[in-house]
C-alpha cells in the first residue's frame, strides 16, 4: 500500500482517487478551494440553482464504468441520469428549425431531411457512418490507452476516411472539420450543425482536423444525459462520495505549493500552510504551467514528448432567472446559430480576438424543480465560446467586455426563448476569470479534447512524467478535456500506478 498525494478534487482527480483507493492504497487529495467538483461548480441564489461548468454529460459509460469498478452501487442508484429527449433543437441563421432525436440515427435522418429538405439528412447520416469509422480508429489510442510512445503516428495520421472530391481540377479529401461540412455535407445549416460541435469545445472548424468528427458521433451514437436533482453538479457530488466511501481523505483549503522530490522520485508535498505531507505517488489534477512551477519552475517534460497545450478559447456563461414556468414541450437545449459564421470565427480565433455581433449561443432549460424555488419560474442557461483571458491586465474594462457580451447573448437567445427579456428578474455572468478561479487555469481557457493527425497539436501530454512517481489527471494531460475523457484520465493513472508502464488500458 502506497501513501498517494492527489492535487485538485477536479472530476479526474477524483476519478483516480477512487479507483486507487479500491486498489489499497492510502490516498490523500489536496484542494486548494473549498469544495470539489472543478468546472463541475453551482451558482444558488434566491431560490434558483445552476450549472456552472458542462450542462450535459455524452458517454455515460466512462462514469458507470467507475461506479461499477468501485463499489456495489451502479451510477444510476447514486443520481438520476436521464436521457434528454430531443438531444438538441437548432435555429439556423436563415431562420430554419429542427429537433434532433436522442441517439437515433434514423430519427435524424429524418428530422434533417423534413426541415432541410430532401437529401440532407441522408448526407448527415453518411457522414455519422465515417464519423464511426473514425470513432474505431481512434477510441483506443486517444481515450482507453495511455499516449504511445510512438505517439507521431497519431500526430501524423488523419483517421477521418473523407471522401474524394474535385476541387480545381484536383481531386482533394478534407482535412479539416470546416473542409467536410463545406465538400461533404454541402448546406450552410449541415455545415453549421457540424461546426457548433467544435465551437463547444473551443475548436476553430477551420483549422480542426476531420477527426473531430468523433465529438458529433460521440453525442449521436451514445446520447446526451442530463442528471435530474440538481443537475450535473450532482455527478460531482456522488463522485466526491464514492471517494469517502472507499476512505479517501480530502483536505479542502489546502494549497500545495510545491511538489518534493528526493533522489529523482516524488518524495511528497509541501503545502502553502506550511509543512510537508510525504508522498511515495503523487497524482497532479493541475494545468501544465502550474504542474512546473509546483516543481520549481523546471519543465516535468521534454525532449520527444507531446508540448503541453495553450488554451486559447473559453466560455461565457450567462445564468437567468426567469418568472414564469417552463412551457411544456420545451427542449432541454437550443443551439441558435451565428448570423455570420466566417465572421464568427474571424472574431473567435483571429489576430484581434472578439465576439461576433450575434454568436452562436447554446440555451440549456432543464426540466428540473430542483433548480427553480417553485414551479412558476424557470432556471436557464446561455453559454458561448469567447476569447480567453490571455493574461489581460485591466480586469475592470475586460469585466465590461464581457457584460456587453453578455447581453449580446441575451438578445440572441430570445430567438429561442420568446419575450425572454420580459421574463428576466436577473442574470447573473460567469467569465474566463470565474473558470480561472475554479479551475486553477490561468486564463480561464476550456482543455479541449485529445484529436489524432493536425500534427500532433490537439494530443495532451502523457499521464506520466520524466519525475518517476509522477503523475498527471485531467484536461490538461492524456486524453484531453471533457467529462468522458476526465473520467478516462482517471482510470489511465490508475493503472500505469497499479499495473505499472506494461499498463495498455482497459481490454
């Protein structure tokens, strides 16, 4: 039995804590804020209730698969997963609308081909049959495997089989997320349904490579689930539970200042209180930037290994509370998309970063009492990639940018929410500096998931280090951000310390 430091009680973290605690190690986690969770935070306020951080959760299996291999209670008698039925409703820029089904590729096909007329859906449905194609390529090397060795043949490769297309007198195949919609699926709403997937992810679809067509399959495959009670705050809790269950201590308000090392292995770790907690493992939840300066500034990888990335987009948040209930019938998310999409991501991820007069902007209604004070108000949600922080000094002008943004976000989102502004008692705004404060990320910038081929660019860093006994969870190390992928993390480091590097993942 090991005595195992785990820094940050983010989803990972504690996925990893679980599940090394099963295996009889002693495992101590280090949160520098006063609860657990992560991203996975709530807002409460008069009465109202919600979800700071994702609001659903694809690929449920990766959390049943942790309470399965971590006591007798399956997930599902810990919180109450629910399907979300349909999966999405989009407003396109022209003013079309569609409801998607919940995992249901034939239910799609047709809802796509009755909104967008003949044909489109069936090209939607060849695409998801690549995207699949693509999904078993890339499932065991970039979620259930620990990153190659090799790892350049996935930097190198592009897994997405596109299709043959002629282009100038050249027959071409996309290589690019922006290049399918635009060669395969060939409608601007098709285009723009694809391209709002990448954007949830802080993806640019223009310089993403074609396997991310695996983040739309995941969603359309496995469904999208919603945790009723709370929302999915509630993960977090049963998660944090699960790990008191199985006697991993937590010690909240500890900030660990420094990692210690004695003969080129961890040794423990020095708290910012003042004193050292021996270690023999140490499982760091925390970003890149700040895993080094833990270990006094000296980069905990190098040479052939995979750079650890930059953010460079996150997310504005707006919370509203509305008087009135939730008409019935209503769907559970909108995504309405951007007038202007070029312009969108010329703003998003160019050389003046910005947002577009009228962005894409999800609005997430739960069907939920748990979030309301009574059944004659409704709880809601906008969301929207933005530019991160980036290290801008004048926080009050950049807190005045996002309040205009904000109402931006507002004003698109009556698109979806008819005489919203009339409804609103008060909203509430949560920035790139609100994820900094609960994600320890400097700037506020969302981990996005690990994607082959791109030149290696969007694989995270392995899950170990150059510091034997060293070890890395969560969005910023192998496989990437994303609930799915952080519960993956989490298994990935519990079985290079319990099997050791022979470890191949799960069979």
């Amino acid at each position: 039995m090991a005595r195992i430091a785990v820094i940050g009680a983010g989803m990972g973290a504690m996925a990893a804590a679980a599940r090394l605690a099963v295996a009889g190690h002693r495992v101590v986690v280090y949160e520098r804020t006063r609860t657990y969770g992560g991203a996975l935070g709530r807002f409460e306020r008069d009465g109202f209730s919600f979800d700071t951080g994702p609001g659903l959760l694809p690929l449920p299996a990766v959390w049943r698969d942790l309470f399965v291999k971590t006591g007798k209670e399956p997930l599902e008698s810990c919180v109450d997963l629910v399907q979300v039925d349909p999966s999405s409703r989009h407003v396109f820029a022209d003013g079309t609308e569609v409801s998607l089904p919940n995992a249901s590729r034939a239910g799609v096909v047709a809802a796509l081909d009755a909104a967008l007329g003949a044909g489109a859906g069936q090209r939607w449905g060849d695409f998801l049959v690549r995207a699949r194609e693509t999904w078993d390529r890339t499932r065991r090397p970039l979620l259930e495997e620990p990153l190659w060795p090799n790892w350049r043949e996935l930097a190198e490769r592009e897994p997405y089989p596109a299709v043959p297309h002629k282009r100038l007198l050249r027959t071409r195949r996309a290589g690019t997320l922006a290049e399918v919609g635009a060669w395969e699926l060939r409608d601007p709403r098709l285009a723009a349904l694809l391209e709002s997937h990448a954007l949830a992810h802080g993806l640019d679809p223009r310089t993403a490579p074609a396997n991310a067509a695996v983040l739309p399959y995941m969603e359309y495959a496995f469904g999208v689930w919603y945790v009723r009670g709370g929302g999915l705050r509630e993960l977090a809790r049963a998660v944090y539970e699960r790990c008191l269950a199985r006697r991993v201590e937590f010690r909240f308000g500890a900030e660990v200042a420094g990692i210690v090392e004695k003969d080129g292995r961890v040794a423990g770790v020095e708290l910012a209180e003042g004193g050292v907690a021996d270690a023999e493992l140490v499982v760091s939840g925390v970003a890149p930037d700040v895993l080094d300066r833990l270990c006094g500034g000296a980069p905990v990888r190098g040479g052939d290994e995979v750079v650890p990335q930059r953010g460079g987009a996150s997310r504005l948040t707006v919370l509203l509370a509305l008087r009135g209930a939730r008409p019935e019938g209503t769907a559970h998310r909108t995504v309405v998309h951007a007038a202007d999409r070029e312009a969108e991501m010329d703003r998003l991820f160019g050389a003046a970063p910005g947002m577009a007069a009228r962005p894409t902007v999800t609005v997430l209604r739960p069907d939920d009492p748990a979030l309301v004070p009574d059944a004659d108000h409704e709880a809601v949600t906008l969301s929207a990639a933005v530019p991160a922080l980036g290290g801008a000094s004048d926080r009050a002008t950049t807190a005045e940018v996002f309040a205009h943004w904000a109402e931006q976000l507002i004003d698109v989102a009556e698109r979806a929410v008819p005489g919203l502004r009339d409804r609103l008692l008060w909203h509430e705004v949560r920035t790139p500096a609100e994820i900094a404060a609960d994600t320890g990320v400097a700037d506020g910038a969302i981990a996005v998931p690990s994607l082959a081929a791109a030149g290696g660019r969007l694989l995270h860093p392995a899950n170990g280090t150059r510091t034997e006994g060293l070890f890395t969870v969560g969005g910023w190390s192998h496989p990437g951000g994303g609930l799915p992928h952080a519960g993956m993390s989490g298994a990935l480091v519990a079985g290079l310390v319990v099997e050791g590097p022979e470890f191949r993942g799960s069979q």
